[in-house]
C-alpha cells in the first residue's frame, strides 16, 4: 500500500534529533492519491501514534503518545521497528474508509 510506503520512508528518514512533524506527515499522506481528502479530524489526524522509550532506569522501555509530534532528543532517532511484533505482523495499520 502506497500509504504504508509513505509512512514508513517519513519516519525511517527522520535523521538524529529530528522532529516528528504530523503536519508534513498527514501532507505527505494527502500526497499519496487526490482522492485522499482527510487523514481524521483536525484535533486527531492520526488515531494513535506512539514512540517507545526506555525507562530513566533503562531498565524496561514505556510508550509515549505522539499524536501531537515528538522531538527526538539526546541522539535519538525514531525509526519503524518489528522487535516486538508477531511474525508478519506489521507496525503500521492503515484502514481505508468505503
């Protein structure tokens, strides 16, 4: 799916310390097919988005909601991982509206 790519090359590119900007993604999203007119509400563009982080102990890792962006910090760079996932299970769910 052509959105999935987009998603995956927006986030996977996102250099060290770099914003994750919902504006440009829900943008490039839109970009994807003229028939995509919305990616959800203004409030929400995108129903859950999260970044998992480790602990202050580094001891376990704890998600954080990034629905209104996220600012890599001490050289982090935020990428598409699978470590957690079931076998073909794939980090990015886009549903398509009929």
């Amino acid at each position: 799916m052509r959105v999935r790519d987009t998603l995956y090359f927006y986030i996977n590119s996102l250099d060290i310390n770099e914003e994750l900007a919902l504006d440009l993604l829900v943008r490039q999203i839109q970009a994807v097919d003229g028939n995509i007119r919305s990616t959800g509400t203004i409030q929400q563009p995108i129903d859950h988005l999260y970044i998992w982080r480790y602990s202050a102990a580094e001891d376990n890792r704890v998600s954080r909601e990034a629905l209104s962006g996220y600012q890599a910090r001490n050289f982090e760079r935020i990428v598409v991982e699978y470590t957690e996932l079931p076998d073909r299970a794939d980090p990015i769910r886009v549903r398509v509206k009929k």
